[in-house]
C-alpha cells in the first residue's frame, strides 16, 4: 500500500510581487496603509485622546486654576466628593431627567415629523426645508428668544394663554418657578431638535421598499398594521443611530440650560456644574472629575445603545 503526499501550490511569482506580509509588495502596501491613516491617527491624538488623558490625570490631583503651588496627586479624593456633594447628585438627576424626557419626546415627535414628510404631497420640498428651521437657529438665539417668551410680564407665551385664550388664569413664571422651569427647558429642546431627528428618521424611511408596502396591501393589512410590521421594525437601525446621537447630546447639555437658567440649583446639569467647579470655583481637579464621570455615563449609554443595535442586526 502506498502513501500519497499531497503538496501545497506555491507562489511562482518573484518575491517582490508576493501580497503576503513576507512579500516586499505587502510590506509596500502596509507602510501606505499607515502613512494614508496617520493623519487621522495624529488628528484623533491631538484633539480626543490626549485632552481625555490629561483630563482623567487631573481628576486624580488636587489642581487649581492660577494656583502656584504644585500639583499634587489625590487618587479618588475627587471622585468621592462628588459622589457625596449634593449638587452634583442633583445635576446627575435633573441631566437624566432632561435627557429622557427630551429624547423620548424628539423620538416620539421626530417619528412623526418623518412620517408626514415621507408622504407624497404637493409642496413636500417646501415643507421638508421649513421643518429645519428651528435646528438651524443657533442653540443660544433660541434658548434666549424663548427666555422671552416664557417671561412672566412681558413674554408672549403668557399673553396667548392667559388672554387670547383664557386657558390659565393668570400669568406664570414659568422659569422662575422651580417646578415648571424644567419643563420649560424640555419644551424648548424639543422645539429645537425634533426636526434632527425627523431628517435622521426620513433618511431611513427611504430606503424601505416601496414593494413591501404594496404586498402588504395585497394581503389585506391596513396602514397601522403596515406601521408596526414593516416600518417600524425596518426603521430600528436608524431609530437606533438617531438615539445614539440625541443621547450624547442630551447628557452633556450645557448651552440651553446656562442660558434660560444659568446655575439654578433646580435645572443645574452636570455639564454645567463641571463649569462652574472648575471655571468660577478654579478647582480643576474636581472639575475633571466631573467631567471624567460625564464622559463615563455617556460611555455606559452609547455602549448599550450599540449592544441593542448589535442584536437586532444579528
């Protein structure tokens, strides 16, 4: 009985021309892959990672702005402060508390902004470009234009509710007075962002088939259950990255809060509260602390985000 020895084909070609790592073509083609990437590499250096570095390196120490004395290192004493300072567990509930209830509205809201749009209607364009207007007007003109507004005196929310319409009896201090002053906050990020999410959320309508929704009409389904059985689960991915997106945002609110209602311990949001410690207080070892733990919940939320977007590709 004899044995047969199979062979591996090899490479006739001259070395040079070998694609492998041991050839002198795939060494050429990795050096120009790393010399096409490293400005990128360089830029993301210098703009994300070493300002991320070095802030994590100053919430360990006792730094403070225009202080002489040298830097000393704390480890955790920071961070424990925080983690007992009332104010900053404040502005940790009113940021979640703005985040949930902002998104959750732009989502629901943006949604249907989406919908209308997608349709076929005359004078679509004309409507698709005026529902941007309110996310093209700078954060700090609209957050101050509505701080008019919702003024107790003057402000033309007041004059509809309470005048033209009668629906309230008098006037609010709708800033002014801690309960609804969140509220008002909320209401103007909504006015302001949903037409973002609606443009994220078209983007996705319209690479559903229109084919599915005919077969759909053949079998007999009506629009709501078109809704549910094919737009909504075809639009996950989108509605996911569109999360994504207001999320991040959402938890490191600054601009519209500091100008509506600038420290107010009852709209204060962790963003803020890292400004005033380390700008007005010139503690910035506890304000890269605050920061730190921004970026860290921001993290936990984008990572669940992506986990959610992992599975429902899977």
């Amino acid at each position: 009985m004899t044995s047969t020895t199979i062979t591996q084909p090899t490479d006739k070609r001259p070395r040079f021309w070998r694609s492998g790592p041991e050839g002198a073509l795939g060494r050429s083609r990795e050096r120009l892959g790393w010399a096409l990437a490293a400005p990128t590499v360089i830029t993301l250096l210098v703009v994300a990672i070493y300002p991320l570095g070095r802030t994590l390196w100053l919430s360990l120490t006792n730094a403070r702005l225009g202080s002489t004395r040298a830097v000393e290192f704390v480890g955790l004493e920071n961070y424990a402060y925080l983690l007992t300072n009332d104010i900053f567990r404040k502005s940790i509930w009113n940021t979640i508390v703005f985040t949930v209830s902002s998104v959750a509205l732009e989502t629901i809201l943006g949604l249907a902004v989406a919908l209308v749009i997608h349709s076929n209607f005359q004078g679509r364009g004309l409507v698709r470009t005026a529902i941007l207007v309110p996310w093209a007007i700078p954060t700090v003109v609209s957050a101050q234009m509505w701080a008019w507004m919702f003024n107790d005196v003057f402000g033309v929310i007041n004059d509809f509710l309470v005048v033209q319409l009668g629906i309230l009896p008098q006037k609010v201090a709708w800033l002014a007075n801690p309960t609804t002053a969140m509220a008002a906050i909320v209401f103007v990020d909504v006015w302001k962002t949903t037409p973002f999410m609606a443009l994220l959320l078209l983007a996705g309508l319209q690479v559903i088939s229109d084919d599915l929704y005919e077969a759909a009409r053949v079998d007999g389904a009506n629009r709501w259950q078109s809704f549910w059985r094919i737009t909504l689960p075809l639009l996950k991915p989108a509605l996911l990255v569109a999360l994504v997106f207001r999320t991040m945002d959402a938890l490191r609110v600054f601009d519209v809060i500091f100008v509506m209602k600038a420290y107010a311990l009852e709209t204060i949001s962790m963003a803020i509260f890292a400004r005033q410690t380390m700008i007005d207080l010139q503690r910035i070892g506890e304000g890269s602390a605050a920061s730190v733990i921004i970026f860290a919940i921001i993290a936990a939320f984008v990572l669940l985000y992506i986990r959610m977007l992992r599975i429902e590709e899977a």
